[in-house]
C-alpha cells in the first residue's frame, strides 16, 4: 500500500493531538512527531488511538481520495459496515443500499419459491460477478472488497509503529513491565488484523515495517499463520509481566473508559491470553469447511477452547455512543444492532431467515423483535430475498424492561464484541463435543448458552448427532446475532456455495407478492452462490504488483 504512507502519517499527527483531551500532555503539537513517540505518555497515548480510530472507528473510503481521519462524527467503520457486511453475506440481516455495493454484496443468485418459480437476481448476475465487476479503482468506495483491507492494513500499521518504538521510549518506573504490556497489545491487535485478513481475503501482505509495504503476497493461509505468530508473541508478553498492578495501569488508559463498562474491562493477563484462544480456535473453525475438519482439526479446537473465555472474562468490545462533540479518540461506534433497531429509517434490516432460527417460545425473539406495521417486499426492487415482517426493537425503549441482546441505539448501552465472547466459545466448545460423539455433552452447552442471554427454553434433551448440530447451527446464528459472525459460518457449512455444488438454503421463508398481495414462503430455495474469499482490492494491486512467486491475488470467478 505505497501511496497509502501520506493518510498514515496524517493519521499519527491528529492521533497525537487528539489524545490530549483524556490524557497527560503529550508534546507540543507543533514538535516533531517522533517526540510524540519516545516518552511513555505519548506511546500510550497512541496505542489507545492506533486501535480505537485506525482500527475500529474510522474509515478510508479509498486510498485514491484525499481522506484523512474523520473527527467528531464518526460511525465506527468495523462495527458497522464490516460487520454488517458479514452479517447481511451470512442472511442475519439484508442491507438494499448502493453504499459499498451493498446491495450485490448479499444478493443471492436466484431463489425458488414454494410454487417452483424460478426468481433470478434482478439487478446483476451474481455476487461473484458483479463484485469482481466493482473491485477496480474506478469505483471508488462503491468496491465492497475494499472496506475491510484499508481498516485492518491501517490498524496493523499503526501497531508497526507502536512496536518499533516501545524499547526507544523513556519510561517513569517499571518500564520492563510497561513495555511488555504495550509490546503485548501490539502484538494482539497485528494477530487480529492478520486473522481478519486472512479469514476473507484470498492472500494479503505480511509486513512489520511502519509505512511501508511488500509486494510479495502470502495465501490466506499463510496469513492465518502470521496471525497465530502474532499471537504467540503477544503470549510470551503477557506470560512475562511481573507486576500486574503496573500492566492494569497502562490498560486502563489504552482501553477508552467506555470500553470497559459491561463485558469489557481489564482482562488480566491470563484472561487475555484465554481471550487470544479463542480467537486462535475460531480462526481454525471458521476457515476450514466442515466437511474438511479432521480429527486432529477438532482437537486443536477443543484444547484451545477449553482455555478459552471464561464467564467472568472482560472481552474486548466497543460501546454505542451518541456524542458527536466528542474528540477523534472517542469515536461515534456505530453497530450492526443499532442501525437496525428501528422500525423505519433502518439502514440494515431484519432477515426473515434469522427470525425462522429461534426456536419456539425463545424469550429473545419475544423481547427483541416485533412486527412491521406492512411487510417490506422486494425492497427497492432489490430481489425477493430483500423482505421482511420484522425489526429489530431498540433495546433501550424496550417496553418489557427486559434487554436480552442490549442491542440498541441507547448510547453507552449495547456491548459490541470486537473479538470473542464467553458463548461463541461456550458453541465452539459444543460442536467440539458433538462433533467427538459426546452430544449430550454439546447439547448442554448449548443449553447454557441460551439460559446465559435469557432465552427461557426448555433443555433440548436427548437428541440424535444430526439433530443435536442442527441446534447447533441454530444457536450461532441467534446467540451470535450481530457480531459479524454469520458469513463465516455459512461458508464453512457450504451455504453459501452455488446450487450446482451442494449449497444453498433450503425451506427457507422468503417474502413473494407476484400475486399483489404478499405470500410468506415457508419452502423457499435460497441459491447464494457468493464468493468463498474476496480478491486482494485493485486499489491495492495496481499500486503494488505482485512479485514473482506471490500468491494468486484473484480467487475463482
């Protein structure tokens, strides 16, 4: 990402500046920016903002326009759009939109209703198509391929920086400590971009160097492997701190004071290496089809689960927040959940395929969603697959009082999960067990899963293995709603393959009104056909060619 350099450096000066507000001055914001980095105050100071803004707040709308960060109003591009994206790929919500080509981004081939009418996608000829048809420079923010890239590459970058510079700085006292702790947050945040990058992208760029790139392109296997490096380094970190008191000192100033009401807080070093599990199972579980998983796939998945996120574990999340006074440091974080929870002026929408995954009598059904006034059909003459009944209630105008998902535009309400949670690794755990012939174990997990959000089911009892996964299923694309999760799993189950190779949804609700009036198919075939990985964006090739020996940047058509 050469031409990228000058948005970085940009990005670094207006961090610095920015962190004032929060924290110890700095240094005069008309010095030198390397000042800013060699004392203890600025580096922390910008480990805060290179995570917070470069990797979650905001976003590059492309690195061909002349953006720098955007301050104040800020819609927490990650929580948002990316995993929006995920979750609309993955059929939780339906996004009808232009913005980022949203609207070929989760649009299915073609659909099959229960009268056998055959319904194509109305406004292309498929995601694969039409995405690689967008991936070029020309269409600016409009190629979906690009969102997620520009964020994670800038967050790695940022970490570079923060890890070149650690050793460098001077430190008030203890600062063995200190820079183990600084020394473990980068590592964490470049395993996370690199896990990110190489759960959706073909290939990707592998680079520790603070702006600057390469042009020899790893497979996204490998880059799933720098991802655990990372990982295993950030370990080493947290295994080493002496004096927890002074480590909790410099996170309680990195994590935002938001961030670490609800679920989040200060993991102590152990929980954070459990937190670090977790994200090593799911990226073994969520890049390997099921159908491939071998037993030694599982066990690897079942030992780092078993020392994954405890109950009582403080997770990294992000809160919803409201304040568009506040400074760059505090972004707008806007969720998947909140731009959904209203009855009009939704951004995204409520999936009538998510709501046919509660089960009977689920009291997060009954708390977190009601009907529309008129069923939404073929919005925007999107396609059939774009309809629902359904929204999504905000959670903090509940009338029953009670918030089961606390997702909601209240600000400072919703806990939005940037990595793990307690029940993804709970449901990880489960399809280990059923997975091993230990189903009554699995279906106990899951039971508690739903007992720990307030679901209010009874036990699924005695159930075969084929029945127990299918509660399996169910109980990720619930329990996970709107954590950017969905998308993973439907690739890995083959759902999102082409009819012609055994994917595709079938006895799927689906909204028609060819008729005039609105018909709720209950038999509905749904042919996704989506893209398995997304190409590396051209945004990013036609800069940085591949060098002899990369790995292919362009996935099958």
């Amino acid at each position: 990402m050469k031409h990228t350099k000058i948005y970085i450096a940009l990005g670094l000066l207006l961090l610095t500046q920015a962190c004032k507000n929060e924290l110890t001055e700095v240094v005069n914001k008309n010095e030198p920016l390397e000042n800013a980095l060699s004392t203890e105050a600025g580096l922390v100071a910008y480990a805060k903002g290179g995570a917070y803004i470069n990797g979650v707040g905001n976003y590059y709308a492309s690195v061909d326009d002349q953006l720098g960060p955007r301050a104040g109003r800020n819609l927490g591009y990650l929580t948002a759009q990316v995993f929006g994206l995920h979750d609309a790929m993955g059929d939780i919500i339906y996004i009808p939109w232009g913005n980022q080509s949203f609207r070929f981004a989760n649009n299915p081939t073609d659909i099959t209703i229960d009268d056998g009418t055959n319904v194509p996608m109305p406004i292309g000829l498929s995601q694969p198509y039409e995405l690689k048809l967008r991936n070029d420079r020309a269409y600016g923010p409009a190629n979906t391929q690009l969102m997620e890239w520009t964020q994670m590459y800038f967050l790695n970058n940022a970490m570079n920086i923060l890890l070149k510079k650690v050793d460098g700085a001077t430190y008030t006292e203890n600062a063995e400590d200190k820079k183990r702790t600084l020394k473990a947050w980068g590592y964490w945040w470049k395993g996370y971009a690199y896990s990110r990058i190489g759960s959706m992208y073909v290939a990707g760029i592998i680079n520790d160097e603070p702006n600057a790139t390469s042009n020899n392109y790893a497979d996204h296997v490998d880059i799933l492997a720098e991802a655990a490096a990372n990982f295993d380094k950030a370990q080493t970190e947290l295994e080493a701190v002496s004096d927890e008191g002074v480590y909790a000192g410099v996170l309680s100033i990195v994590i935002p004071g938001y961030c670490q009401q609800g679920k989040g807080g200060i993991p102590s070093p152990d929980a954070w290496i459990r937190n670090i599990n977790t994200l090593r199972a799911r990226n073994i579980l969520v890049n390997t089809p099921v159908a491939s998983m071998s037993s030694a796939d599982w066990t690897a998945v079942g030992n780092l689960v078993n020392d994954g996120i405890q109950e009582n574990d403080p997770v990294f999340i992000v809160k919803t927040t409201e304040d568009f006074s506040r400074s760059v440091i505090d972004p707008n974080f806007g969720t998947v959940a909140s731009l959904s929870a209203t009855e009009t002026g939704q951004t995204f929408y409520v999936s009538e395929r998510l709501i046919q995954d509660y089960r009977d009598g689920d009291q997060r059904m009954e708390n977190n969603f009601e009907l529309l006034t008129s069923p939404q059909v073929n919005k925007r003459g999107r396609g059939i697959g774009f309809g629902t009944r359904y929204y999504l209630v905000d959670g903090g105008k509940n009338m029953d009082g009670v918030v089961t998902y606390t997702h909601t535009q209240e600000s400072g309400a919703d806990d939005t999960y940037l990595a793990g949670s307690f029940e993804e690794n709970e449901l990880m755990k489960a399809e280990v067990l059923i997975q091993s012939g230990n189903v009554g174990g699995g279906t106990a997990l899951i039971d508690n899963v739903r007992a720990y959000q307030g679901a209010g089911l009874a036990a699924i009892g005695g159930v075969t293995k084929a029945e127990a996964l299918e509660e399996l299923r169910s109980e990720r694309r619930v329990g996970l709603a709107f954590r950017g999760m969905a998308f993973y799993d439907a690739r890995r189950w083959g759902v999102t393959e082409d009819k012609s190779k055994g994917g595709g949804r079938a006895n799927a609700v689906v909204l028609s009104n060819f008729t005039g009036s609105t018909v709720v198919n209950t038999k509905a075939f749904i042919n996704y056909n989506y893209m398995s990985y997304f190409d590396v964006p051209k945004n990013e090739v036609e800069y940085n060619n591949p060098a002899l020996g990369s790995a292919p940047v362009v996935g099958p058509e």
